[in-house]
C-alpha cells in the first residue's frame, strides 16, 4: 500500500464494483412537476424569445425586488458579530417574537413560544405533517394543490387523501367531498388560501365552513398562508384563526413570497391553540423534528425582528396593487383566446386557465400537449395543470414583467386562434 | 356564527376535547442531549460564574470570530439584488464549483456535478444517510460518535450499528469490530475524522485500514470531514478520497467549523466516485431528497464562492493555532488533576477525559454524576460521555476564552482534589 505503484497493484488485483441504489424513501420523494418537465418534448421557437411562466418565483426576471429594509436588515445582522452561532432549533427568541408579533391579532394572540422557526415555508411543512401523523394514517390535501404536500406524505409513509376543488366556484372546496374523505386514519385538514395554483382567495363564510367540518370530526387544521395578505381587492384574507375557538390551527407561513425572497428560507409554525394544552404533543412532536436540521440560516433569523417591523406597508401595497394589474390583465387578454377560459384570481400569483378539449384537435387537447405545443410555437412556458392534479388546465405565474406578460398573452391568443376548431 | 354572543353559544354547546399525539417519527427523533441534559440535576454554585465548556459552537463566547472576508462576502451577496431567488434544490452552481474547486486534489478532482449544497453539515447528513440505506438496513457508526448520526437512522428507521473507538489508542477504530459489525444489511460506514467527540485526527494507515475493510465489502464511506483541516501539528487530515481510488466516498462537511459560522446553514455533500457512474443512483437520491427542503440560504450560496477563495490563509491559521494551543493547555492542566486521564486531542475542538471510577466515591463514580457535582459545585458545565456513547468519559469543547479555559480546568482540579479517594 506504500508506493504507487504497489498501490496501482493492490487496485488492479481486487477490482470491486460497488453496486449502489438509492432508497426507497428518496425514490418516494417524488417531484411531480420535474417528473413531468422531464418528459416533456421541451423545444422553444428558436425564433421568438423565451418567456417562462412556469415558476412560482417573483424574482426571476428582477422586476419584482424586496424592499430596501429587508436587505438593510440582512447587513445590520451581518455585521452585528453576533449571529453566526446555533440558534435554538425552534429559532432565536427575538426573532420567534417578531413574528407573533407580526401576527397576532385580537381574536387570536401568540407569543413567542407559539412560533417554530423552519427552513422556509416548505421546511415548515416538512415538520407539521410528520409531526402529525403516522406511516398508515392520511392528511386531507387539495387537489389541485402545491406538490410539496403529497410529495411529504410520501416520503414519510402519510397517505395523501384528496378533497375537490371546484372550479367553477372560484376553486372552493367541495365541501361533501372533504367530509366524505375522512376516516378514523385522518389526522389533519390542510387548506390553502390563497392558493397556489389556483390563486383563489376563501371567502369567511368558506373558511368557516371548513372549520366546522373540522371541528365535528375533531381534527386540527393546517393553513398554509403563505400567501397571507395577498388577496386581490374586493377578495379579502382572512386568517383562519381568527374564525375558530376550538378547532386547533397550525399556520405555515414565510417571508418568500409576501417579501420577495424566496432564497432566503425562512418560513414558520405558528401554533393556535386556544384551549391549550391540546397542541402541547404536537408542539413537542415540531421542535423535536427541528433538532434534526436545526432550523434557517441565523443571519436571517437575525435580521427578521427589523424586517417585520421595518419593512414599510408602500412596500407591501405596491407589490399587491402590480400582481393584481397583472391578474387582471391575463383575465382580461385570455377572455380573448378561443378555446380557453380563465378561473378569475382572487390572489398569490397565479391563474389557472381552463383547455376546453372539445375547441382543439387531438393534437392540443389536453394539458400536457397544450403545454409542449404552446413552448415548441410560442416558447411560452406554461404548466400543465396535471403537475397539480388538475388535467384540462393550466396555470400562468403572472410575475414576469408587464411587457412580457403581454406578449405571453398574445402568443396564446394566437396560438389557440390558430389551433381552434 | 354571526354576532360574538351567537358564536360563544355555539361553542359552548359543542365543546370538543381535541387530542393531539405527536408522531412515532418525532418520538424517534430523539435527541440525546437534550435528553439526558433535561434529566441532570443541573443547579450551578451561584458563587461562582457559570462556565460552560458543554457545546460544539466556538462562537459562543465571541473570542472566535469569522473572517472579516466571510461577513464582506455576506454583505456584497446581499447587495448584488440577484441572490434572492429558489437556488436548485442542489445548490447555485457557482456556489458548488466553489466548493469543488476548494476541495479538488490532484488524486481525487472534483466537479461542481459533485456537489450537492445543503442546511449545514448536519442537513447534509440528513440526505447522505435516507439517501443510501432502506427501514430494516443498518449503517455502521463510530462509538463514541455524534449524536446527530444515530438520530437520522432512528428517524428512517434505518439500524445504527455501533463500531467501536478505542480509547487507548488516541480513539483508533476497533478494526475488528468494524468488521465484524458488517451484514448483508450493512449500506455504508460512516467515518469522523476529525472526530467530535473525541478531538482524534486518524493516520494515512488507519484509514487506508479501513478502506480496506469497505473494500473488502463493497460498501461505501460516508466520510464526515466537517473538522477538514483542522488537525494539531505533528497530527496531519488526510482526506479519505485521496487514498483510493475505488471504493465510493461520500464526504460531507461545511462552513460550520472551520468558518466559525455554524449558524449559518450552509454544508455540501461531496461525491468522490472515481470509478463512475458507481454513485450515480445515489446521487439521483439524494438530490431527490434535497428537493424537499430546497437547501441553504441563497444569500450564503451567492456568498460561498467569495467565502473560499477570499479568506486569507492566516485566518485559518490563527485560529488553528489558538485552538491547538487550547488544546494543549487542557492536556497539560488536567495532567494534575486526580483521577483523570486526558485523552490526548489532536484536532477539532474537543478533549474527552476519562474518569477513573477506582478513584472516586459512589457519588461522583461515573460520567453523569461527576458532570452534575462538578456543575453544582465548580459552576463548569461539560457533557458526560454517555450522551455519545462513552461512559465513563466527560467531553470539554475548548472553544471558550483563554482565561476562563485556565479558571474552568483549575476548578476540575480542585473537584478531583476534593473527591478522589
Ligand atoms: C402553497 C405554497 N406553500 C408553500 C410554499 C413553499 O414556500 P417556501 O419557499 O417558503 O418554502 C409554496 C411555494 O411555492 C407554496 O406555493
Ligand atoms: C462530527 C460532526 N458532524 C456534523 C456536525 C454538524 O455540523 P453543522 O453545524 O454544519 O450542521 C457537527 C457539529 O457539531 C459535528 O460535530
């Protein structure tokens, strides 16, 4: 083993292949929409210019920016020296604070202890869930929905058990349908408003519907609102805490979308639990799954104290009045398109735009194909519904910028004029 | 539901009791620390100032400082506008050129292809273990080791086989034992060197040795090199790709350590697979699982190209030099004191002392209740051995200032003074 060459020797001489595999539980750990941009036909029109509309990432095309304080916040906590350690895997104190702070409101106060700091909303979810529930037992999801959800369930065993939407109500759950999915293997309703990918905004008396739902089969909900505040006027937010005493809420939130940076992962659990203890295994159950990653990036959990108190509400204002002119503009251009029609936007960033199949020939008459042909004419890129459990449609991230956006809509309109029938 | 009166009716008439478990998968994920640190009788001497020398953070006290290139690399990454987006859930691929072009060697190159970034060290683990091995597979782990290891298996389900580290022999593997923990069920042996928490740093031979071992058996090294470089002179790091050519290695590590900002987040996987594509299958899984959580903060990827090519060599020099000579002081002092043994610490930052039972009275014979007198009375705080699989040891991390390191290693002096027999 000494000299080279003796070395070389020992190699030739034992010449071993290592024959490895992957785990199950990342072959479980399956992303739908890599699965299926893979197979894909993913050829642009060499003649026009790309414009992807496919990633729920308001920075991509640098016209949607954070605001100025949030970025001052980063560097005062750079240069503090004094959050480079561990924090507490559940998060540093103040910045637990800032955020109860942030959102407590009358009917539903939170102090510090009811937060959990995660590796961005996501990270957030991958707590939550297996906190929850066990290899056998089921989460009611929506559908269509944000992979991540099931792509967790999966991974940890969790059967994903699918409640409706209805589209023609704006995306409002079929409530008979959730009530139907429950079992006695049920663990948690998750709902998300505003929705991703269907942009739609819940209405109170919907979210109190849930609710009641939830309460009568005795299950905790979990409210993804990550998209918080980010409904297009007339269509309102309302936390779903506010609208229960009883039913236990487990919030996921961040700062990527509402603050425009996504990157950054910073995310949280908020725990509701009015009538404590009931969450206190729960609770428990979060920190002990954060220990094993030990939560975001201390820079940023240093600076979030001065984001959420600095960051001014022009800033907040501007980014929903631009995403609502560019909602309202896809509504407004598609309802020129054959063959389509657009599910009006409530919020977030997206909209989601029905193929009618019977409008097109075999060629483009289905979620997938639309999507493949639309990029190989137009080089717009688009997802097809299916990556989110709705086939026949699609969904526009209208982040891109105001010109783009338009030229996007316009290459739509004559595509689907030229592939009408 | 209406008015508040109407609302507060309905309650009270449906008062449910919800009872919330918290999941198996969080009870397994079990920290031992917090465990047995929840369970010790931990009131210091209010005479005296506590002094804890009990966690792997050399930040803790801010005698240790990063370099001011890594904070100026942090500011400008903020400052750039362009870093706030989803990176790839496996990194920016500036961010993993960096990490390959730091780390490539003449015998073992690396690409950017070869890395995968993740949430620290410690969320590189995370990926790197579900990622190679089946619930029912075993993984063979270093006794005494870091906890974080056998944390992961349990919450896989993934078997912990302990191999032992023999303390006579500056914490050599039992190479015997090694061997003989090996099974058709067996995916990988993992490798800490340096080592936490035995501050051992292993010799060209010994790891050659067992290489030979996972050669023998076809089985991979998942090679923990977070301590890289961090070896006391005469005692020299040797990374384990550089002596074969064959066997798989898997190393991970990150900026935790040696860049004085563990709470940063930011580690890689490094995949050392000469004979490709052996790995290709496991890098696929783990990069599968990457997806979940989407990696570190992207303001510290956007910062990691200019971390590592522009923190001057004198930084890690000095603070390798004041760590050895921390080091060396604990050596040298604990040499007096009754009843101990200091192992002999060769890099990281970590000595682990052995407590000779024969040498003190039933209440203060072994590691727990020696480390909860010494606290009671001393006011100095160290980690019993058995929360890393080594009773009879205590570990002393020490990272902590000069002065109080002198004032901590006397009291232990004292202590022993006070109790042996
Ligand atoms: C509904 C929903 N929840 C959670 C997330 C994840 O957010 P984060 O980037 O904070 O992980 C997204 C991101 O697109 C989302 O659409
Ligand atoms: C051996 C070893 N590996 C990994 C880690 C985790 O490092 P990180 O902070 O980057 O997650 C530690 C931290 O103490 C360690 O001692």
């Amino acid at each position: 083993w000494k000299s080279t060459a003796g070395r070389a020797q020992v190699i030739m001489e034992s010449f071993v292949e290592f024959e490895l595999e992957g785990s199950i539980a990342s072959k479980n750990t399956f992303n739908p929409i890599r699965d299926l941009v893979d197979t894909m036909k993913l050829q642009p029109n060499p003649d026009r210019e790309k414009i992807p509309l496919s990633i729920g990432d308001p920075t991509v095309f640098g016209n949607f920016k954070t605001a100025e304080a949030v970025n001052e916040a980063m560097i005062e906590s750079v240069k503090a020296h004094s959050n480079n350690g561990y924090p507490h895997s559940a998060g540093y104190p103040a910045a637990r604070e800032a955020v109860a702070e942030f959102y407590t409101t009358e009917k539903s106060p939170l102090t510090a202890d009811d937060i959990v700091l995660a590796s961005g909303c996501s990270g957030a979810i991958c707590l939550v869930l297996p906190a929850l529930a066990n290899p056998g037992d089921n989460i009611l999801l929506p559908k269509p929905g944000f992979s991540l959800y099931n792509t967790v369930c999966g991974s940890y065993g969790i059967e994903s058990r699918f409640y409706n939407l209805v589209p023609e109500k704006q995306w409002e759950v079929d409530l008979e349908h959730m009530e139907a999915c429950i079992d006695e293997k049920t663990k948690a309703i998750l709902v998300n408003s505003p929705g991703n990918p269907c942009g739609c905004v819940y209405s109170q008396e919907h979210l109190e519907a849930i609710i009641a739902i939830a309460k009568k089969h005795k299950l905790p909900i979990i409210a993804d609102e990550i998209y918080a505040d980010m409904a297009f006027p007339p269509y309102k937010f309302v936390p779903m805490a506010d609208l229960t005493d009883d039913v236990p809420i487990i919030v996921v939130g961040g700062l990527a979308k509402r603050w425009l940076v996504p990157g950054w992962r910073l995310g949280w659990v908020m725990f509701h639990d009015k009538k404590q203890p009931q969450m206190k295994k729960v609770r428990a159950a979060v920190v002990a799954l954060s220990q094993l990653v030990l939560g975001p990036c201390s820079i940023v959990q240093g600076a979030l104290p001065s984001i959420l108190k600095n960051t001014p509400q022009s800033f907040y204002d501007e980014t929903l009045s631009k995403l609502a002119d560019h909602a309202n503009h896809v509504k407004t251009a598609l309802a020129a398109a054959k063959g389509l029609s657009v599910v009006v936007p409530q919020g977030a960033m997206y909209v989601m735009v029905r193929i009618h199949a019977d409008h097109f020939p075999e060629t483009v008459n289905d979620d997938k194909k639309f999507a493949e042909l639309l990029f190989q004419e137009e080089s717009v890129f688009v997802l097809p519904g299916r990556v989110f459990g709705a086939e026949g449609f699609f969904r526009i991230v209208f982040t891109a910028p105001k010109d783009k956006l338009e030229e996007a809509c316009n290459r739509i309109i004559s595509f689907c004029d030229r592939h009408s029938i």
